[in-house]
C-alpha cells in the first residue's frame, strides 16, 4: 500500500470525529441503547477489510498516543497501514499491551477479558477498551433467547439487548469481573452502522 492507494478517512476529519465521538459518549451514558451512527459520515470513508461503523469509530476514538491490537482476521496490512496512516495510532504486540483491542465475535472467548488490562486500583481509567465486531445487535424483550439484562448507573430499571453472536461464556466472565470495580474492562458493541456500549459500571446477566 502506498500514500496514493491508501482508502479516504473522514471527509471533515475533525467535525466527523466530533459527531463519532459525541454519539460514543452518549452509548456509555446510556448502556445498551443501540444507537446509529451518521450515515454521511460513513459513506465517506474506504477501509480495507473494515466496515464503515468500525472505521468510523476507532478514527474518533484512536490518536499517536494510544496502543491499538487488532485480531486476526481484521488485522491485515492494509487495515494496520489505513488505521496507522488516519490516526497515528500505535500498534500494540498483543492485547495485554494494548489501550483498544478490536475483536470480532469468532474471537470473542472468555480468556479474553483475562488478558487485557484491567487498570489499577489507584489508576483505574488505565483500563482497556474492547471493540467486537458483531453481525447482528438489536434492542429485544426480557426473556428472548440470548438475551443480556443490563442494570446499573445510566439505567433507570433495567435494559435488555441481544448480541447473539457471541457466546454466553464470555459474558458470564464479563459479569465476573464486576467484582474488581474501580478496575475494569469498558465493552463498545459495534455492528454495521450501529453500536452499543456496557461500560465497566454495567452489571451483566444472562435472561433475566
């Protein structure tokens, strides 16, 4: 890939990460709510291997002074090469090294939240950001198969979403590390043009 054949980022770099980021902030805000992300916006931008919403959110949430780790099979060349080129960001060995780690739902494994950073008691903003890639993410009715039942700050009674590409596995140990707040792990949903956030603040469970 050269500077030529490298895929266009946002068309107003600044005003586009601006209108990312708000909608991102308000995801962790209000957990769970599905949330669309500005369809001009996306239509502007041509990253390889990368759908829009993705692109368009690691461009507004990734800088030179964050660490980034793609999984396979998102972590091509030309994907590392448009993300590094658009945002400066560094890429990280692996995802225990790394502040944004970008995983899609084949790779989204229990072992996971083990390795990433969790952050300390005494810096607990440390803490890794996990990106999943989904195919399907839609608000749902309590009781629905596969359903998440989302409480906590943000969330007047409770939230229900479905996510129904990832295992339940992996949010039984999402839901076990509740018990290490302040430390923690915040979780950005993101599934074509939408995306949804749980943040460590989230308590989790399966069904009801």
């Amino acid at each position: 890939m050269t500077l030529a054949t490298v895929g266009r980022g946002f068309a107003q770099p600044v005003q586009a990460a601006q209108q990312v980021f708000r909608i991102t902030l308000e995801a962790m805000s209000r957990p769970g709510r599905v949330l669309p992300l500005p369809a001009p916006v996306l239509a502007a931008l041509e990253a390889p291997g990368l759908s829009p919403g993705l692109t368009a959110l690691l461009l507004s949430l990734l800088d030179a002074e964050t660490r980034l780790w793609l999984a396979p099979p998102l972590a091509t060349d030309e994907a590392v090469q448009y993300l590094r080129f658009h945002s400066g960001v560094r890429m990280a060995d692996g995802p225990a090294d790394a502040d944004f780690v970008v995983v899609g739902a084949a790779q989204a494994r229990p072992e996971l939240w083990s390795t990433l950073n969790r952050g300390t008691d005494e810096a607990p903003q440390a803490g890794a950001t996990l990106v999943v890639d989904l195919v399907s993410l839609r608000a749902t009715m309590p009781g629905q198969p596969g359903a998440l039942t989302l409480r906590g700050p943000g969330i007047q009674h409770v939230h229900t979403l479905a996510a129904v590409d990832v295992p339940a596995p992996f949010w039984r140990a999402r839901a076990a590390l509740e018990a290490d707040y302040p430390r923690g792990i915040d979780l950005i949903l993101c599934s074509g043009d939408r995306i949804a956030a749980l943040p460590r603040t989230t308590r989790i469970s399966l069904g009801g």
